[in-house]
C-alpha cells in the first residue's frame, strides 16, 4: 500500500505541468493571437488548473 501523503517528486511534477501549461497559453494568447490581459490570464488560470489536474491524477495511478 502506497504512503497516504504526497512526495516532493509528486508535488514538483504537477507544480510544473501546472506553471507550463499557464505559461505557455499566456504566451500564446498574449503574444502569438494578440488578445487582451484579462482574456489571456482567464485562459492561464483555466488551462493551469486542468493540467496541475491532470498531474494530479497521473501521479495517483
């Protein structure tokens, strides 16, 4: 049976799926498709949060 707490790896792997997926819609929205501010931080926070997901659920299997 697997230890009931995550470990520094499992919390460094979804942090950084989570800061590059943000990141890399930021850029793309902002700089690439030339969208406002807000609209590109709405979509780092929503496509953020679905990869640190993701993460997460990866790290469980």
């Amino acid at each position: 049976m697997k230890g009931v707490g995550m470990s520094s790896e499992n919390i460094r792997y979804i942090a950084l799926h989570t800061l590059g997926a943000a990141a890399f819609i930021f850029i793309l929205n902002k700089f690439v498709l030339g969208t406002s501010l807000e609209s590109s931080v709405f979509w780092m926070i929503g496509f953020g949060a679905m990869a640190g997901g993701l993460a997460y659920q990866h790290t469980k299997r």
